[in-house]
C-alpha cells in the first residue's frame, strides 16, 4: 500500500514537473516581484509630490489650475490599493495604469509651466526636487520593463503547450501587461531644461540707399 502511494506520488509529481506546473510557480513569483518594483517606484514619485507642490506654491501669482491638477491626479492615484491581487484583474489593472499616467501628464504640465518663474527654476529646492522626480520616473521605466518581460514569459507558458492543459486544470490565465495607451502615458520622463534659451541673432540690416538731390529725380 505504502509502495503504490510512493508510486503514485512520483508519477503525480514527474506529470506536473513535466507540464509546467513549476515554470508557473516560479513565473508567478518573478511577476510579483516585478510588479512590487514598480508600485515602490511609483509610490517613490507621490511622496515627492507634497514638497514639490509646496515649493511651487511659494512662487507668487503661480498658476493655481496647474497645481490643482496634480493634486487631483495624486489623490485620485493613491485612491487605488496596488493589492497583488490587482496584476491577476485586467480591468483593475487598467484602471491603475490609467490613474498613474494621468498623474505623470500632470506632473509633466506643472514642469513645463515653470519655466515661464525664472524665481523658481532659480530656486535651489525646486531643483533637488526636480531632479529626485527625473531619477525616480527613470526608475519606473526600469521597472515597467522587468515587468513587462516577466508577464510575457508568464503568458508564454499559459499559451504553450503541454503548459496550456496544466493552466486550465489549475485556472492560471494569462496576466495583464501595460498596453500602447499606458506606453504614451507614461513612458516619458518630464524633464525641464533650467538654461535659459540662446536667443536667435539678429538679421543683418540692409544700407538704406542715400537720398536723391533735391529735384533730381532717382533712376528707376
């Protein structure tokens, strides 16, 4: 009895060895861990939003709009709980990439805009800052990449087969990725350039032909 159940306990582990069901587990754990990557950078990016908008502030005659917007977009981003739950729903999912790309256009808007307050691209905290959201938005794009490849490999395996007979026995199905509207979002960094623009030279100015003597007419 001992014997058969031995047995039957090899076959069961060979048959699901063979048909992926580990290459699952261990895709499932690199997606988590990936996506865990990214949420910290884009938590990274909301915590520095407080002191960037207050720095802002300090510069008389700002305009309020901009910073309205970025605020309304980091309340409406960190409304979402990135639950590890959150990368097996696709419409959760989608509704979180979209919050964060709405935050990045805003944040993006609000950089652009100060370069008409030399007062504030002077200042030397607004520029720490600034320079602390350029390094976390490339982290981002570091992370959405690991992610991006690791849920590829993860759907790869669902799709294939014999894996795919082992995903429909244990209900694994392919995770949702960024998407081309996520890409434009938010695949580019707002960045602000602080020297002021050479501005373009002057044309040349033509010799003004001299006058004609009085009642002589010029030839033509």
């Amino acid at each position: 009895m001992r014997k058969s159940f031995a047995v039957l306990v090899a076959t069961l582990t060979l048959t699901l060895s063979g048909c992926g069901y580990n290459d699952f587990q261990r895709g499932d754990e690199a997606v988590k861990a990936s996506w865990s990557e990214v949420v910290n950078q884009y938590q990274r990016r909301i915590d520095l939003i407080p002191n960037l908008v207050s720095t802002v502030k300090a510069e008389a005659n700002f305009e309020q709009s901009t910073l309205t917007k970025v605020i309304e977009a980091r309340s409406k981003a960190t409304s979402i709980q990135a639950t590890p739950e959150l990368i097996n729903d696709p419409a959760a999912f989608n509704k979180f990439q979209a919050a964060q790309g709405e935050l990045s256009g805003a944040l993006s808007r609000l950089l652009v805009v100060t370069e008409n307050y030399p007062n504030l691209k002077a200042n030397q905290a607004f520029r720490d800052l600034q320079a602390q959201l350029e390094g976390t938005e490339n982290r981002i794009t570091v992370a959405r990449n690991r992610y991006i490849k690791s849920v590829q490999e993860y759907n790869v395996t669902v799709r294939s087969f014999p894996s795919n007979l082992t995903a429909m026995v244990f209900s694994y199905k392919e995770k949702p990725n960024f998407t081309v509207e996520n890409e434009k979002a938010i695949s580019v960094a707002p960045k602000v350039d602080f020297d002021a623009p050479k501005a373009a030279p002057a044309a040349p100015v033509a010799p003004a032909a001299p006058a004609a003597p009085a009642g002589v007419v010029a030839p033509k």
